[in-house]
C-alpha cells in the first residue's frame, strides 16, 4: 500500500520541477535578449573606446624613367651579301683574291680563259673597220654620181652589224671576268686555278658586314607600336655583357597568317667587325621612353570587376590620423613589381599595398604599420638617336655605357642602297 502512494508523489515532483527549470530558462533568455537590444540601442562605450583601426601597409607614388619596350629573338644578316657564279662554263687562269680579304667594288677576283672570245674581239674589230671604210668610200662616190644610194645604204647596214658583232664578242669575253659587285669582304673559296667550272658553280661568297640587318619578328599587336626610326638594344650570347644599338629601318607591311607577327629590320653599325652574319641576337625592342612616369608597387592594385581601384591615404579630421579613399586609376607600362599610373594619382600620395581587404568603406581611419622611403628610380635603358652620326652605337659593358671610339666616316646604316 505504501509503494502504491510514493510512485505518485514523485511523478507529482518530477513534473514540477521540470515546470520550474522550463520557467528559469525561459525567463534567462529573455534577459539575455534584452540584453543584447540594449547594448544595441544605447553602444556600450567602453567597447567603442576600446575599438582599434585596421593596419596596413602603405607606399608613395614615386617618378622615374620608364622605357616602353619588348623582348623578342632575331637573327643578323649582312647588309649586303653574295655568292659568286661565274655565267658561262670555263677553265680558271687567275684568282686576285685571298680567302678573307677585304676587296672593292669592281675589283677583278677570277679570270676564266678567254683566248677564244679575245680572238673573236680582234675578228670584230677587223671587220668593224673594213664596214667602216666602205661606208666612208660610198659616201663620197654618191656624192660624184658615181654610185646609187643604195649602195651608201647597204655599207651603212653593214658597219651597223660589224659595231654588233664586236659589242657580241666584247660582252662574251667580259662574262669570263668576275668582278667584285659592291665592297665588302670574301669568304673562304672553294676553287682552284686549273679548275674548269660549270656555269652557276660556287666560287667565293662577298660580304658587306660594315654595316649587319638584326631581322625580329614581333606579335601583331605591337604593329601599331613599331616604327621606322626607333631603337632596339640588341644583346648577343657569342659576346657576353656587350649591348649594341640598332636603328629600325624598315616594318614589314604583311602580317604573317601563321603566327599572326610582323617582320621588322634593324640596322647595327659595325665597322669595328665585331658582329658575323648568323649569329643569335636578343632584341629589346624600345617603342618609347617617358622621363616622369608615376610608379606604384603592384600590389596596390585592386581589381573589381572590369575596373582597376588603389585605395589613397588622406589626413583625417583629427591630426595624426590617415582615412581610407577608393579611386580609380589608369595604368600603362607594368614592370615586375611596379605599376605606371597614368590617371588617378599624383606624385607623394599614399596607397594602400597591404590590409586591402580590412578597409570596408570609404572613410576607415587606418593605422599605418609602415612609410618606406621613396624607392630610388632605377638606370635608364640605353638609347641612342636614329641619327647616330659618327660612332659605332651605344656598347655597354655590365651595368656601366662605354663610349665607342668615333670613326671617320658617315654612318653605313644610314647610306641607301638598293
């Protein structure tokens, strides 16, 4: 009996204390959340006063020279340059050249035998001078009535064809020498005296390498870029730490269809002989140069969709402090690291390189970690006028220009030639 009355009791307890912790908990929370709306409505002022600004890191805009250029791999070639072939077959009597000289133009180098076509001028000459005779007899008997003019006419033909037949053979026997067709210098032969050579048979290649062609292809979009007149620094690995200076000359007008690149011609100035044709030549080419280009370190930029933002530092309302300010900007030349500004900014002002992402509106009063001092602009590329009047170009050795020695003379890149 009494086990039957204390099952109640303590289902009667238990419901009562579950009623009273769901009432304590009820009434906590509801402390809780008012607590937190007037926290809200009112700002707890020591939160506030405790608040700190974002960190970031800062740089300046700085000026410095920048040059606008592309790199690109190309190929020297001589100004001029040929392989002698002598025209008609023959048997070689003279070589007036060694291998390597340096010769001029129409300068006799090989002399195939032309005892038959020599004979053949003194045949000529014969009877260019018997036609001329004639002629000269006819003309005073038609003047005595003594002949017809018939006649003056037929001597006048025949001393015609008698001037040919010798002009033929002169022409025949000057095919047998083989001149210099420019100046320059020759090659290595690969022809003896007694040698009895075909017609179109190599003798000796000539070269005109006082002035060498640097030929570079660049992409198609820098067609619009490239002009008659500029620079490019032309860089060699068969001579290390030697710069040369070329003059574009001339722009291919076609774009090639399969690689979508122009072809470009510059011209270096070698009369000192240092450069060969062949060789594999580095090219910077230069497009422009800018002596106060606005700089900032890349990472300052902040991309948003298709615009380009840096956020600028600017005095706050209190002294000692720096607030936030978003602005558009336009760049141009980008350098690894570095960003030329061409609007937005100005040279002094302040960016924001580091912390981007803590700054969430314009205004943020933010705490500098750090105002590195102005980076020192770096040395100017080499350039040298289009007109380069009497030196070799610029040669620079490392990181120091050396002037090259003036020679006599005008610049060959700058003589036309066709």
């Amino acid at each position: 009996m009494a086990k039957k009355i204390i099952y109640p009791m303590l289902a009667v307890m238990g419901i009562v204390g579950a009623s009273g912790a769901a009432w304590w908990y009820q009434n906590k929370s509801h402390s809780a959340v008012s607590a937190v709306a007037d926290r809200a409505a009112n700002g707890p002022p020591s939160a506030a006063a405790s608040a700190k600004p974002p960190a970031v890191d800062v740089a300046q805009v700085t000026v410095m020279r920048l040059t606008d250029d592309t790199q690109a791999v190309g190929s020297l070639r001589s100004r001029q340059g040929v392989m002698l072939r002598p025209e008609v077959s023959g048997r070689v009597t003279q070589l007036n050249f060694r291998d390597g000289d340096r010769v001029r133009k129409g300068q006799l180098l090989v002399q195939l035998d032309d005892q038959l076509p020599l004979a053949q001028v003194q045949q000529s000459k014969a009877e260019l001078s018997i036609a001329v005779a004639n002629h000269n007899r006819n003309k005073d008997l038609v003047a005595q009535n003594f002949i017809s003019q018939r006649s003056v006419d037929e001597s006048a033909a025949n001393l015609e064809v008698a001037q040919a037949k010798l002009a033929l053979s002169q022409a025949t026997a000057a095919r047998l020498k083989i001149v210099a067709p420019f100046d320059g210098i020759v090659g290595i032969r690969t022809v003896n005296v007694g040698d009895y050579l075909k017609d179109g048979a190599d003798i000796v290649n000539i070269e005109d390498i006082d002035a060498v062609f640097v030929d570079f292809r660049l992409p198609e979009r820098f067609q619009s870029k490239v002009r008659k007149g500029q620079t490019a620094a032309i860089q060699l690995d068969a001579l290390p730490g030697l710069k040369f200076v070329a003059v574009i000359q001339a722009v291919d007008p076609l774009i090639d269809a399969n690689g979508r690149s122009v072809g470009v011609r510059g011209c270096i100035d070698n009369r000192r002989l240092l450069l060969r044709p062949g060789m594999f030549a580095r090219v910077t080419a230069v497009f422009g140069e800018r002596d106060k280009a606005k700089v900032i370190p890349e990472e300052a930029i902040v991309p948003q969709g298709g615009q380009t933002y840096v956020i600028r530092l600017k005095p706050g309302t209190t002294a000692g402090t720096q607030v936030s300010q978003r602005v558009e900007v336009k760049f141009g030349i980008r350098r690894p690291g570095q960003v030329e500004i061409l609007e937005g900014l100005d040279e002094g002002d302040t960016v924001v390189t580091a912390g981007q992402q803590r700054i969430q509106r314009d205004g943020t009063e933010v705490k500098v970690m750090d105002l590195p001092r102005p980076a020192v602009a770096p040395a100017a590329s080499v350039s040298v006028p289009a007109s380069l009047p009497s030196t070799v170009g610029a040669v620079a050795v490392g990181a120091k220009e050396v002037v090259a020695k003036t020679l006599q003379g005008p610049n060959p890149c700058l003589e036309r030639r066709f």
